[in-house]
C-alpha cells in the first residue's frame, strides 16, 4: 500500500472518485491482462470488427498498456451507473417509433465522465507532489486504445458476462467505464469472479445472433455497430431483425438477471431526456442536416451525422408495417444522400404494394446513377428494372 499521512493513496483516490459522483472504482496493474492480447488478435483476424478499421490499426497499443504507455504501472478504472428507470425494451412493441438505446436518450457519456475523471487525475497528482511521489497520469473514456473491460474486470469493478460487457454485482449491465492510467505503483484491487453461473440470457435475447459463442461479440451482426459505427448500407439480411432500433440496442445488457440488483443511475446528466423515450419515426425521417443536429444537442445520437441516422429510421420504417408512414418515405426516395435513397427504396418495397413501386421506380430510375441504389431498387421491385 502507498501509505503516508493522510492515508493509503488507494484510499484517497477511492475518496476522490466516489466525491466526483463515480459509484464504483478499484485499481489494477497495467499487465494484469495478459491473455487480452491473443483473444483480441484472433477477433480482429477473423474480421469481428466490421469497418472499425481503428480497431486493426490500434491494435499493438491496445492489445497491451506498455506499448499505448510504456511508463504506465497501473490503471484506476472507474465505474458510473447509468441504470434506466424502466426496463427499456418497452418501446420495442412501439413499430411507429424508434427505440434509441439507454445511454444515447441522454447527454453524450463522454462529455461527462471525462471532465470527472481529470479532476480526480489533478487531485491525485498533487496528493503524490504532496507525498514527495514521483507519478504521472493520462485520462481515458472509451476513445483511447485501451481494453477497458478486461481492465476493470482485473480492477474488481464487476466480470466480463457472457454479452462481453462488463457486469457489477450492484448495478447490472449498467456501468459505463473510464480509466486512468499512472506511473504509479499502486495496491491492485481483488479481481472480481465469473458469476454467470448456467444462465445465458443475454445470449439468447439478441436479435441477430451476434454473439458466435459466449463472451465472443461479431460486431457486424450487433444491431448497436449497425446503426452507429456501420457506414454503408446495412446488409439485406439484417434489416427485418432490427425491429425500430434506430440508435444502439440493449436487449442483451436489459436481460441479465443482475439488473435486478441495480439502482436508479444518480448522475442527473445522464437521465433520458424524455423526447428520446419514442420518438415517433414520422418525426425523425424527415429531419435535415440543420433539423438533426438541432434535435440532438450535446447528444451521443450527433457523432453518425444526418444521412446514416436516417438510414436507420427509414429501416426501423420499413419494419413498422404502419402504412401511414409512406408519404415520408416516398419523400426520401429522391434525397441527395444515396445511403437515405437506398433504406428509402427499401422501406417503399416492404410498405407499398409492387404497383405502386413499379410506378415510383419508373419516375425516378432515369436520373439515378449509384449502382447500391440501383440495386436496392431490384430487389425492391423483386425483378431487374
Ligand atoms: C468497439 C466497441 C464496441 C463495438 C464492439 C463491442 C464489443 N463487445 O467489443 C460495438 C460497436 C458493437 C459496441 C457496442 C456496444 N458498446 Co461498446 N465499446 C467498444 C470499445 C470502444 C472497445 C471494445 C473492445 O475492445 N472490443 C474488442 C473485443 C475483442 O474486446 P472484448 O469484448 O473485451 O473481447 C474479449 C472477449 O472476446 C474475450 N473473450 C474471449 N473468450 C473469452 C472467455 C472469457 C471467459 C472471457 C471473460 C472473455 C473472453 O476476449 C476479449 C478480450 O478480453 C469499448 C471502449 C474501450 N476502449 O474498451 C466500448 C464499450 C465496451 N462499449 C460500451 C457500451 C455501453 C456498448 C453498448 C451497450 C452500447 C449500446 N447500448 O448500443 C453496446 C453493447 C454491445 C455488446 N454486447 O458488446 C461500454 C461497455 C461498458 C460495460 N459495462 O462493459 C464500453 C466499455 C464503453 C465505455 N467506456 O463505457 N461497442
Ligand atoms: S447490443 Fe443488441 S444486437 Fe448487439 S449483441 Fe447485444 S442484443 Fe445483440
Ligand atoms: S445475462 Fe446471464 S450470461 Fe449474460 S451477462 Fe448476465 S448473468 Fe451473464
């Protein structure tokens, strides 16, 4: 323990972060997680990580903490719980709205944690100046190459489950993660244990089959990579799955038995914003670039920009079966996005009966040029045009 008066640093620092609103921390060595490295390799060799191309190029830095930070001795990692009010699935029977996960109904994760954990990281360097200590520290939440799961798993926070998330036996799914690396040599936390017994509940509530084996995630097939990080069309095949989730998705975090041990999240920041609770998609399809980023402010929901969140509410159209809603999408099929004209077609053909998307691909066909368009415009119609 790093004693001196005034008390262990591992102490003050848990002091610190609990005073800064976070609700569970615990500390571990940079090289606690040596068996990451092979198991990240082999996910990002088979190809997991869809068009995350950052998850490739990072992949030595984040693989291992001595090479992101060779100086780095130890990692704090700290735990907020973000837990909903009611179980959050409820807006899936909602087909004329659109489900928006958990954590995006409220202000954007990052901007909150981050500015918490430099005032612990500050606090903790003038401690170790205090202390005579020589100590040096790096702030991270979620875009910096580090294994935050493992890493809090080995800092005693909670354990990989089965749906790769990190569980707390005191909040559930619920926890978002930030860290902080040091030069410190600090006291490790006890690892926390493997405790999802025979269930495999979040396993079998995902929609698309994502997880090949337990505790093994293909992006690709993650409604969540689909409709955020996803670039592209989304594939054919996976549309009908996605119901109306048009922003991340928490079937697999809402149905883990240990939810039921978690509290309300405190922060107030992080409480949906109750217009995100189910936004009918008659509102949401027809938003412009200004009309998107004026609905969303401070949210996470603005990183994917205007055009691939319409794509993802003209999905959620196309699987809502409400043929109220074909005016709105006859009105995306001639949009200057092809990603928009492309879900567009999709939705027309799975809402209008074939005359009438015959007689749209007839209007429009001559001036389209994007072969992905063109394509959908095939299947939509179900014949080559
Ligand atoms: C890339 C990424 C994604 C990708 C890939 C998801 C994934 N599971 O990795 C996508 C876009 C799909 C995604 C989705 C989500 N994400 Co995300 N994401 C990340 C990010 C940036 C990197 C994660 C990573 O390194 N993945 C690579 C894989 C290989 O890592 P891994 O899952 O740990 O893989 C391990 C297992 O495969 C394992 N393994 C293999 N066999 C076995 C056997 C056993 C017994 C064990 C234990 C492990 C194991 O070995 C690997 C290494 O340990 C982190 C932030 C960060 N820097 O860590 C956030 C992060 C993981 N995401 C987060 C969240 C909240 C989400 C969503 C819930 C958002 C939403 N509501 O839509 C979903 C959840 C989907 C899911 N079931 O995982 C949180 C999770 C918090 C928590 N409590 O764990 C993080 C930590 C962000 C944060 N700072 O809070 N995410
Ligand atoms: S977030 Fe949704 S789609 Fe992704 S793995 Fe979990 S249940 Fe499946
Ligand atoms: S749902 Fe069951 S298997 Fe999945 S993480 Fe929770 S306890 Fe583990």
């Amino acid at each position: 323990m790093t004693e001196a008066a005034g008390g262990a640093l591992e102490e003050i620092i848990a002091g610190l972060a609990r005073s800064e609103g976070f609700d569970t921390v615990g500390i571990a060595r940079s090289d606690a997680i040596p068996e990451a490295r092979a198991r990240l390799k082999e996910w990002v060799a088979g190809g997991a990580h869809g068009d995350m191309g950052w998850m490739a190029e990072t992949l030595e830095r984040r693989a291992d903490p001595a090479v992101l930070w060779p100086a780095m001795r130890s990692v704090i990692m700290l735990g907020l719980n973000y837990g909903p009010a009611d179980d959050p699935r409820a807006v899936l029977a909602q087909r004329s709205a659109g489900a928006i996960s958990v954590y995006a109904r409220a202000e954007d994760y990052h901007d909150i944690i981050k500015p918490k954990l430099k005032r612990v990281a500050r606090a903790l360097l003038v401690e170790t100046q205090r202390r005579g200590l020589e100590g040096d520290v790096k702030v991270f939440v979620d875009t910096a190459p580090l294994m935050e799961k493992p890493l809090a798993a080995a800092a005693g926070l909670g354990w990989q489950g089965r749906h790769t998330n990190l569980v707390s036996r005191d909040f559930g799914s619920w926890l978002f993660l930030g860290a902080i690396a040091t030069t410190l040599e600090l006291k490790p936390s006890v690892p926390e244990k493997d405790h999802c017994g025979s269930c495999s509940a979040c396993l079998d509530a995902c929609p698309t089959a994502a997880f090949p084996a337990p505790y093994v995630i293909d992006a690709r097939r993650c409604i969540s990579y689909l409709t955020i990080e996803h670039k592209g069309p989304i594939p054919r095949d996976l549309r009908p799955l996605m119901g109306n989730r048009i922003y991340g998705c928490d079937d697999c975090l809402a149905a883990c038995p240990w939810n039921k041990f978690a509290e309300l999240g405190r922060e107030m920041k992080l409480a949906a914003r109750a217009e995100n609770d189910a936004p009918p998609l008659a509102e949401l399809v027809a938003l412009d670039d200004a009309a998107f980023r004026a609905r969303f402010p401070k949210s996470p929901i603005k990183r994917v920009g205007r055009d691939r969140f319409v794509r993802n509410v003209l999905v959620a159209i196309g699987n809502s079966a409400d043929p109220s809603l074909l005016p709105q999408v006859e009105a995306r099929l001639g949009d200057a996005s092809s990603l928009v004209r492309g879900a567009a077609v999709w939705a027309l053909g799975r809402l209008a009966d074939p005359d009438t998307v015959i007689a749209h691909a007839r209007k429009v066909l001559p001036r389209e040029v994007d072969a992905a368009v063109l394509a959908e415009w095939d299947a939509a119609s179900a014949q080559p045009l």
